[in-house]
C-alpha cells in the first residue's frame, strides 16, 4: 500500500484543483501545471483521481480516471476542470457558483479483479469491506467511489444503481459475464477557511 499524502500534499492538490477550475470558469483558459513548481514525491508519480464538487452538500459535478496514467498533480488539475465544465449531468460551472463549490479529491489505489463465487458471496464480501467498485460488462463501464456506500448503504441497491450507471438492466451485476475490480481511496476535501 502507497503511503498517504502528507498534508502538504493534500493542501497543494486542493489549492491546484479550485485554481485550475477558477482559470476554466472566470478566464476561460486551461492553467498550465509547472512541473518546477509540483512538490517532489507523490504527486510526480503516475496516479489517478477523482475530484467531486458539491454546493450546500449537492453534488455538483464528479468526473477523474481510474488507471494511473500520468502524474498525479496533472491528473487531480484535470479532473477537476472536468468536473467543473464537462460532467455530462449538469451544466459548466458558472462564475457565480464558484464561491459556494466544495472540493472534495480522492486518489485511487490500483484497481484489483474481483471474481465472486456467486451473487451472494459478493453481496458479502461488498457489505464488509465497502470498498470501490467497478462493474464491466461487454462495452459497458462504470464506478461507484467508496463513498457512494453512504448513500446506498445495501450492496444490493448499491450494484443495482452501478448497473444502471453502466447503461444495462438492473440486475445485470448478477450476470455470470458481468466483471468486477475493487479499489479504496485516499479522499480528502476542503476546509472552509481555505475557499476565502
């Protein structure tokens, strides 16, 4: 297991997220990341995240990747402009909305396959270990972060909801061909004085 950001780390990538969504809404330019600049160690390192916004406890946009494919500073400032502008469910950020956005980042630990005996032993092994999830099925994808378990707390729901996500029927996570890899994460969000 990697071992954790330091606290610097962590208020480095939320500075860079909000600045990178600031430069993307109020200048309508992308922020260019000075390598120089990005603190040594993690976050040089290939990684990948998610960066969630929210307004008043509502989600307001959630996008990031789920292989590690370039640095981790330039994946979180990525994610975070396409939560901001490009989430499919919701309209670009506008500028009045940006002081009122909550940042929240998580950074993914290497997908592992998952092959449950059965629909129930995944049922099992999901309420214990409440980990995230991806589901697969042909061409179809999608994920649900670790946090989503707060909200759809009963696996049954919660691959249901997944399923759904993933554009196929409700009860396609019971299917022998669907396929499942698992991940935690690193997640860390704003304090309220660092948004003044």
């Amino acid at each position: 297991m990697t071992a954790a950001l330091t606290e610097d780390e962590r208020t480095y990538l939320l500075k860079l997220a909000r600045e990178a969504i600031r430069c993307a809404v109020e200048e309508r330019r992308a922020l260019e990341l000075d390598q120089e600049t990005v603190p040594p160690g993690r976050l040089r390192e290939l990684g990948a995240s998610f960066v969630t916004l929210t307004i008043d406890g509502g989600l307001r946009g959630c996008t990031g990747s789920i292989e590690p494919r370039e640095p981790l500073a330039e994946n979180v400032l990525r994610s975070a402009v396409t939560s901001a502008l490009y989430d499919y469910r919701f309209e670009p950020l506008s500028e009045p909305e940006l002081a009122h956005i909550a940042i929240e980042i998580s950074v993914l630990t290497p997908p592992e396959p998952y092959a449950p005996a059965s629909p129930e032993a995944l049922l099992a092994h999901l309420a214990e270990r409440r980990p995230g999830v991806i589901l697969e099925q042909g061409f179809h994808r999608a994920t649900f972060l670790p946090q989503v378990w707060e909200k759809l707390p009963d696996p049954e729901e919660f691959l249901e909801h997944l399923s759904a996500k993933a554009g196929l029927r409700l009860n396609a996570w019971r299917e022998k061909d669907t396929e499942y890899q698992l991940y935690d994460v690193e997640m860390f969000e704003e304090h309220r004085q660092m948004k003044t």
